[in-house]
C-alpha cells in the first residue's frame, strides 16, 4: 500500500467526546458492539467471492480482462469522436463517477488534442428530449456505442439500442455493428444473443457482480480506459483497500467501522445519509454512493420491518448555501459524511483588491484551495458543535488510485452494513412490480391481469386535484 | 389564465382511497385541519409583499426592470461568446433551474448559429479545479460576467471576482469594466459600493427578496433572458400561479393544500421530501427547490424543536434504478412528488428489431415518450400499491410560462407551510457559526477569539482514524 495515498476514515465526530453525549457514542457503547460487527465481518468474508459477492474478487482476477479492454480503448480514442454509454442505474452511475472524477472537469469541451479521446456521455435516461439532444451534437458515424445492462432486459437500455442501431445501420449499413459494444452476461440474457448474432464486440460482466458492484469489472473498465484513466491504478487502491477491509479488528478496518457506525444511527432513527464531497471532481461519487446505499439497504425484513438510510447528495461548498441551514437547525435524523480532499489539481490564488472594503480584501492574498478548506473545516466545526453527528473520507489526492480504494471502501461498508442488519444487500425486490406495471401498461404479452389491475386502480379516478 | 397550461397538483395517492389507511390521509381528518391552513393563508396574505415577502409581488411590480433586461441581454447575446453567473445558492440554482428547463438540453454544444447567444456557465463553487477548467474552456475577453449576491459579503462569490476582475483588467485594461455586471442590493452592501466606483452595470435585489425567493427579480431575469427565455412569459406564469395560491378554499389552492399535506406529513414523521421530475430539463428545478424547502423549513424552534423535511432530488426514469427500491421497500418516513410533463418538446420512436426476442421486440413500435410515461405511472403505481405516500405536479408542457407558474407554486407552498409551522421562512441562522469560523481560520480581525475555540476543539486531537 501506498501509505502516503491511503485513503483515510475520520469519525472524531461521531464520538461524544466531539459532539457532545446526546448525540455522540461513547467509547464503552462503541466496543460493547464489537461482537455484532465481528460477526458480519466473519460472515461477509467467508463468503466472499461466492454468489452475489464476486465483485470482492474483482480487483484479483481481471489481468487478461484488462489487457484487452487497454487495447480496445487505444484503438477507440484513435478512431472515434464520440463515445456513449447506454445504460442506466449500476452501469451508468460508475462510469459517470469515475470520469467525472478522473477526467478534466470540462473534458468534453476541450479541444481534441487536449482531450486526446473522444468526447464522452453517458445516456442514462429516456427523455426523448435528451436522446434528441445527443442526436443533435453528436455525429452516429464518428461514434461508439456502449451498450451495458446484464440481462439485455433493462427496457431503458434496449430502447437506446433499438434507436441507435437502426440508425447506424441507415447511416453506415454493414458497418453498424463496428460501433456498437456490449457488456453483457456471458452466457445468459438477450444481449449477447444479440451481440452475437449482430457481430457486436462483447465484454462480459462476471456471474455475481450486481449493477451498482460492477464499477470495477468492464462495465466500469472499459468507459474509464477509454477516458485515459488508469484502470490498472484503479484495480491497485480496490485491493490495498481489501486488504485493510479484512483486518478482524473493528478499529483498525475502516470499512466495518463504518458500517457499525452506519447501523448504529439507523437503530437510533438516523435514517438519512448525507454524502458531501468537497470536490467538483467527486459530484457523481456521491450519485454513485446513493444508488450503492440505497439499493442495497433499503429493504423491507419479512415484509414486516422496513430498514434503509435514505441517501442524499451534497457538494461543498456549493450546498452549504442550500442544505446547512436543515442540516444544523432541522431534525437530528442525519449523519454527514464529507470528503475531503487533501492536495487539488489545481492553485488558483485570490488577487488582492478592493483594500477598502474588508468584507472582501480579507479573501485577497489566500488561494482558493485555502478558501475550501477553511469552509470545510468551518461547516465541521459548526455542525459539530450543534451536536450533529458527521464523520470524514480524507483522500490525500484524487487520482486512480483513491478513487479505486474510495469505491472498493464503500462496497464493503454497504456489504458489511447489510449483514449486520441480516438483510440480502443483493437483491431488488422492491422493483418489479413497477416493471410489471410498466409491461402492462405497453401491452405486452402475460401481463393482462396486471393490466386489469392498473385499471381498477382507485386513482385511476383522479379527484383529488387542483 | 390559460387553462391549457395550467399545471395541476394531484393528491390522490395521498389518500386513503388510494394507498390505504394506514398511511394515507381521511377526508375527514383533512378537512379538519382546514380551519388550520386558513389561519396561515390569513397570516401570509395579510403581510404579503411585506417585510421578506416582498418576492410575492415580483410578478407585478417589473415592468421598467423587464425593459431594460431585455434591452441588456439583447446587446449581450449579439456581443459576447459567453456568459458566466458568479454566485451561490440562490443566486446560482435558479439561473440554473430556468436555463435548464427552458433551452435546448446540450444548450452550450450547439453551434453558435443554433445558440443564437452566448455559452452558458453558473459558477456555484470554489474547488479550485472548477475555476481553472472554467478559465481553460473560455476567452474572458469575450466573456460577460453577471456577479450575483445581494449583500457583496459572500465569500464565495467575491473571491469569484477578485480573480475575474484581476484577470480581466491584465486582458483588457480598461475596458475589464465592460465585462461585469453586478446583481445586488441597491444601497447596502459591498458590490454595489465597488460597482458604482469601478463603473459596473448593475442590477437590483428588491429589498425584502432573499436568496431562495430571487428567481422572478434580475438574479434571475438576466441569465434567463441571456438564454434568449420569455421572461415576461414566466412573470405571466407566476401571475396566474399567484392567482390560483390567494384562493381562500383549501381544496381549490394549489399550494395552500400542498402545504397542509407537507405539513401534516411532518407531524406524522414524514422527514423526507422526494423531488422527482420525469424529466432532464426539470432535473435542476429539484435543485433549486431543495434549497427552498431545506433552508426555508429547516429551522430549531426556540432552541428546543427542530423542524424540516431533508428534501431529495430524484430524476426519472434513471433513479428508479437507483431508489425506487429503497422507497418502496424502506423506512415509511417519506413523501414522493412526481413531476410530469403532459408533452414533450421532442418525439422519438423506437425502433423496431430483434422480433424473436419478445424481452426487446415488445419496445419497437413504441416512442421513447410513450415509454417514460408507461414507467412513471407504472411507478406511482408500485409505490401507491406498496402504501407511499406521493403526489403529481403535472406541467402540461415545459415552457416559460409553465415555469413560472411551477416556482411560483413551490414559493407559495414554502410560505404557507412556514406559517403552519409557525417559523420564520426566511432567515439562515443555522449558518451563521460556520461562517464565523471561515473568518476565523483566515485570521480575519475580529475573529480571535473564535479562532481559539477551534483551536481547543476536541477533534482537533483526531484519535478516531483509520
């Protein structure tokens, strides 16, 4: 491990020592529930690799894999000019996170030669409004496709599809398929039918790797090379961070402090999560963050106890003038996490001016870095001493490397979290009925009954409107 | 009013009838609180234009200020390749909501013929990162710079224009002045002091218009009309809007039931609002309305109640593969508003292919818009059925006019459920510590002795790390 790019898990203030005792755990409270944690650690290792926990092993066994997608993403940043993920959820929010992260905050609008790729965008939606806006900037003929989704049943996806490749196939014929990718199950599903039968090149996505775990395996490999991103650095800080993942103690094993952390605020009825980082950079880290908490811990027991923190997104310092008011005044049903971060890409210093208005001249002089940094450092504070619990994600840098530990950190607080409250953190029951409905609603085939019960529905009948 | 384009509140699937009585609401029990609602709209309406309500008048008293924006912007839009918002908060997220909403999705990849204005940038952060990769991707010496905020006291914003100002008066000597224009209070304050000295154009911050509630004045009539957007059309919106919110019938005023609602769901535990447009062009109307309700709400009553929804932006269809898990399976302590849009502004069929795979083919025929609508309703459904409380907007189109009625009623609804909560709507002392504390860590006079409460802060001694 690179010690002096370690990622690291500050959670002074979720102590009573910081924040004061209402609020705060005690040392003693703290320990006491070692056991509980110990117990999900055993749990979670023992298993690991096997059914849904094959992403655990995805920082291991990829060395092919990775060689592979580097060629390919060589031979894309050559010859394209547009690069377009289709997909939604799991298969969008990690190459989004990622890219955003790793790339120039305004990548697209560099100039090609700054860019030295093609731009880049991930068509996470159905708007017809955005999918005519692509159409709109890019151009099909310069572009490649890659089309994400495990089953090949994700309706959202297969629509882009079904647009996309009918337009290349008008624009380019025979060639259609050279600009398509998909990422798919290897064996099961529709798409690899499809990529099959169409010639389409495949990448695979491993047996036991849900979406929102999939950032690491091609899904999120392939986006993130094509960016010029150093995938291998990525792989490197998911395994270090592994490695301190699966130390037995519970105070030196940053992701099972955490998730106790996590599981204790939820038995106190701290139901929010508040994912705050302090970097434009990390934006989407935090969208990513909310779909991997939320699916995964949002769970109804036996139909009986209903668990899950709500996640929401923050950016400082932006939503300090948007959401700090609510966070230190409202209800004591949050925990904050900020990250932060400890060296920028960038300097950008404060000119001196306006000497005789000191409101304003006193900013002169210092940088902008030093501008974040003392807000952050002050929104701590005051939150902390408001008696809000809040604990810190410090990366030392944004690069490949933290960013691979900073994912890999938070998949393992999330499996971790989801053992100690015995829920499957896997599974998404809660959708399909909204999929059914959907397929009802469009028609299709086997879903009559259905169909029959949308109808019927009491709301059907809207009188409760203004 | 034009009934055509009147958005709706639909409240159905906060009833019993519809989700149950378990969670949903009794035509009696509404009714009974009538008597409730009635005294907020008394205590808002009494005051109107009052004090921090002066935004209640905003779609009337502008018609000299609509002039000479629209004189401005016209100048603008021929002379400048782009145009950058320097603010925070307020005066960021609605310039933001409005440009979104209201211009073509990738509004700053059209060419310039098709823009027929300047590029379009909000800077709402101080990451360093963010300000160099603005200043990598535009020529300041083409570049307008519109400084919002109203007191010249936001560090943020300031620090914005020491850098810019420095910059454009190396580039540009004299003529630097050219190139700013300041939106703040008219007589109090720092950038109206530098903007008479320097010679800045400058806009007005009606007195008693905060932050949150600015879109309708020149913070936001600016940008929008820059963007080439009917202003007058929005005004227009909020006029009707206003109209509709001064009804003295609960179940004929739209805001004034969406208060009670929110209200009641308060009482009951209800602590997150859930905004969820079904739409890209909304996506930062939930952004801007986050603030709103955040800020506005989340207030301690006399040091002792802490009161306020978190709310949550949400877009679909793309978090129902994010959330809609966790909200339909999770903790009962949220409240879903749908935003829908009757018509879209484009129409894109979907292809049809892969007949022998019904999983695929089933989509081809269809239009991507018929697909979303399918979803959403198909979610509404599901949560309706899993007992959630939710609630639709519905724009019957996206438009100026449609906006402006859409912000309006938020306003309107923050307003009345801030008198049923019996709290002040319109101030942020939550933020004043933190804000002490930046001066403090940036050794500005005045601060010591905060200064040496941080430096005594428990956590200063980090002990919890790993």
């Amino acid at each position: 491990m690179d010690t002096k790019l370690k990622i690291r898990f500050d959670y002074n203030n979720m102590m009573a020592r910081s924040i004061g005792k209402e609020e705060g755990f005690k040392d003693k409270e703290l320990i006491s529930c070692y056991p509980l944690a110990l117990k999900a650690f055993e749990e979670v290792q023992k298993n690991r690799g096997k059914g849904m926990t094959a992403w655990m092993e995805l920082p291991y066994n990829q060395g092919e894999i990775v060689e592979d997608i580097l060629l390919t993403a060589q031979q894309i940043r050559a010859k394209f000019n547009y690069f377009v993920v289709l997909g939604i959820g799991g298969s969008a929010l990690g190459p989004m996170a990622a890219g955003q992260a790793l790339t120039h905050l305004r990548y697209n609008e560099l100039r090609r030669s700054k860019r030295k790729g093609p731009k880049f965008y991930v068509e996470d939606n159905i708007d017809p409004e955005r999918m005519k806006a692509l159409l709109d900037v890019i151009d099909v003929k310069k572009a490649m496709f890659n089309v994400i989704t495990k089953s090949g049943a994700t309706s959202e996806t297969m629509a882009q599809l079904l647009i996309i490749y009918d337009l290349l196939k008008k624009e380019l014929g025979d060639e259609a398929k050279e600009h398509i990718i998909a990422t798919t199950d290897r064996e099961k599903g529709n798409l690899i039918k499809i990529a099959k039968r169409e010639g389409f090149k495949a990448y695979y996505i491993p047996d036991g790797v849900g979406g929102r775990f999939s950032e690491l395996c091609p899904v999120g490999l392939l986006p993130a090379a094509v960016l010029g991103i150093d995938i291998k650095q990525m792989l490197q800080g998911a395994a270090d961070m592994d490695e301190l993942c699966r130390r037995q103690e519970v105070d030196k094993n940053p992701a099972l402090m955490a998730a106790l952390l996590s599981y204790l605020c939820m038995k106190k009825g701290k139901n929010i999560s508040v994912m705050m980082p302090y970097a434009d950079s990390l934006k989407y880290i935090a969208d990513w963050y909310c779909q991997l908490w939320g699916e995964s811990l949002g769970k109804s027991v036996d139909n009986e106890v209903n668990v899950g923190q709500t996640p929401v997104k923050a950016l400082g310092v932006t939503d300090q003038h948007s959401q700090i008011q609510l966070y230190t005044e409202g209800p004591y049903d949050k925990v904050v996490t900020f990250i932060t971060v400890g060296k920028y890409r960038a300097r950008v210093p404060i000119a001196r001016g306006f000497e005789d208005i000191p409101d304003v001249s006193f900013l002169g002089g210092y940088t902008l870095n030093e501008l974040i940094q003392a807000e952050r450092v002050a929104t701590e504070y005051a939150l902390s001493k408001a008696g809000r619990l809040n604990n810190t994600i410090l990366l030392p840098k944004v690069n490949a490397y933290t960013i691979g530990q900073l994912m890999y950190f938070f998949e393992m607080q999330t499996a971790y979290c989801g053992a100690m409250l015995n829920i499957n953190a896997y599974n998404q029951p809660g959708v399909e009925e909204g999929k059914k409905a959907t397929y009802a609603l469009l028609g299709r085939k086997g879903y009559e009954d259905k169909k029959r019960e949308l109808d019927a529905r009491p709301s059907k009948k809207r009188k409760y409107i203004i």
